[in-house]
C-alpha cells in the first residue's frame, strides 16, 4: 500500500480544468488553493458568491497567476445543478477533475426544493445528477477524475429506501452516515459503469479523517466546547484533511474505485493513502438499486 504522498513533486498541471464544488471554505478552499498552484484553471462552484469572490481574493493573494472563475451553483435545488452544467459547458469544452466536495452535517431536519432530506440532497442527490450532466465532457478528456468526497461515518452507513428523505423518521447523524455512504457506493458503481463503456474516466472516493473545517457548525456549542480540548487532539486542519482529496485527483498510481484517507490513528487524521471502507460500501446489489433509484428521483439517466 502506498502511504506516501509528496505534493510538491507533482508537476504542473497547466491547461487542465477542475470543478471544486463548496470551493469557498474548509476542504474545497484547500483543495482549490493546491489545484491553483498546480496551475489547473479551478471552477468555485458555490452556492454564496460573496463567500465564492472572498475565497478567490484569498487564493490570488497566495497565487497572483491563479485561474480561477466562479459559477453558482446551489446543492439545494436540481434546477441550479443543471444550469449550472450548461453554463459551464457553454464555455468549457474539456472537464478534467470533478471534485464533488461540498457537503452538510447534522442539521435540522429540512427538505430541498426537490424534497430530498437535506443531507442526501446535497451531499449525494445533486452530485449525482451533477456528474451525470458533465459525464460526455469528463469522458472527451483524457485522463479525467471524478472524486466523490465520503466520511468516516459512512461506517455506521446504512441506506434505508424506505427512509432515504427522512419520509418515516429522522436523526440527524443516521442521515448524514446514510449520505456518505451512498458517496462511496456511487463512487463504485460509477467507476463499473465507466469501466463497462470503456472510459478512460475513472472514479474515486476520499475523506478527510476529523478535520476542523465549519461542516459542524451544527453540532451543540455546549457539547463543542466541553470536547475541545479532546477534538484538537484527534484532528487535524482542513489543508492536511484536504491532502486525500488532492492525493485522488492528481497522484500518477490512482485506479478507478481507490479510496483515500488518512493513515493515522483510526483514520482520524495523518497523511494521506490508500485506504479500504466498510465492506457494505462495496455491496454491487445495493450500489445498482441505489443508481436506479437515483435516477428515478433526480429523473435523469446516466449516457456513457
């Protein structure tokens, strides 16, 4: 197992192309800074265009010759997610790294505008229509990415059809391990599919271990500040929590299917690998029902 990763020795990556979506905080600003030194023109694909010009400021005050453009794009709604895919294919002929980053953590409950629980909506739901928009694009350009960002919760993940938009019940923490597993089972399938259809896309998953990003701006603050002391100690900063990320879009050994985390103690933070999830993210049987209903609900279908 590879558990080695130099981010300075990967060379330029000049003339490339890269969606971040949620590029204005936490792990998408990292992950846009890194591609931005890299040379890779970064589409900040965000929902707030205050927060999205702030986070650009910011890169080009590290990176004066950073090629950045910002296009909204609204997790919230499936009618954001496909203009702005047509927005962006207005202008883009080539789409080498999709970075379906950004994402949302136990809050309360609330439903999308295509009445998905909140969680599933963002975190997988608009992601996946997402990348089926962009699929004919990332497949022209040789050597694409598609990186699916999951979670370590995905391990107590189970994807319940009878309560996938909190239809019958909701918990907070239920829903948001159900999202992210159902980011590695996507991840899976999608790199089947693409395998299948011959594509020279490929498809991977990463997550961050524990990293001190705004994702728990939902948690108790009570709670939050009495595990202080306990938290700093078990994480690490959202630009060492963005490295796995980093690691699947531009490491020359990445395979389609490959999943990436930190190597530290239960994967909480440490450098960056090659990592194995739980055995039920790569159950095919469900990853194939999951795609179906997917389709179904997003009412969209997948062309290779």
């Amino acid at each position: 197992m590879k558990t080695t990763f130099d981010l300075e020795s990967i060379p330029t990556q000049k003339g490339r192309v890269a969606i971040v979506t949620g590029a204005n905080t936490g792990l998408g600003y990292e992950t846009a800074l890194e591609f931005a030194r890299k040379e890779i023109k970064v589409i900040l694909a965000c929902r707030n265009e205050k927060k999205a010009m702030d986070a650009k400021k910011r890169i080009e005050a590290v990176v004066p010759n950073a090629e950045l453009e910002f296009i909204p794009l609204d997790l919230m709604d499936l009618a954001s997610v496909r203009i702005f895919a047509g927005t962006f294919k207005k202008s883009y002929n080539r789409l080498d790294l999709l970075i379906n980053n950004a994402g949302i953590m136990i809050p309360p409950l609330q439903k999308t505008k295509d009445d998905f629980e909140s969680q599933m909506g963002v975190n997988y739901f608009s992601h996946f229509l997402l990348t089926g928009l962009l699929i004919d694009l990332l497949n022209a350009t040789e050597g694409s990415r598609i990186v699916s960002l999951s979670s370590k919760a995905h391990e107590t993940g189970v994807i319940d059809f009878d309560n996938l938009n909190a239809e019958k019940s909701y918990s907070k923490m239920v829903a948001y391990s159900q999202s992210k597993l159902a980011c590695i089972l996507f991840t899976q399938e999608l790199n089947r599919r693409l395998k299948a259809a011959h594509s020279g896309t490929i498809s991977v998953a990463a997550h961050p271990g524990v990293s001190r990003t705004d994702l728990g701006r939902h948690i108790p603050k009570l709670a939050y500040y009495l595990l202080m002391p306990i938290f700093l100690l078990i994480t690490h900063s959202s630009a060492k929590g963005a490295l796995p990320t980093i690691m699947a879009a531009l490491d020359k050994d990445v395979q389609g299917g490959d999943y990436f985390g930190p190597v530290g103690f239960k994967e909480m933070k440490g450098p960056p690998a090659k990592v194995k999830a739980k055995p039920r993210a790569y159950d095919a049987e469900i990853a194939v029902k999951l795609w179906e209903v997917s389709e179904e609900l997003t009412d969209f279908k997948f062309e290779f």
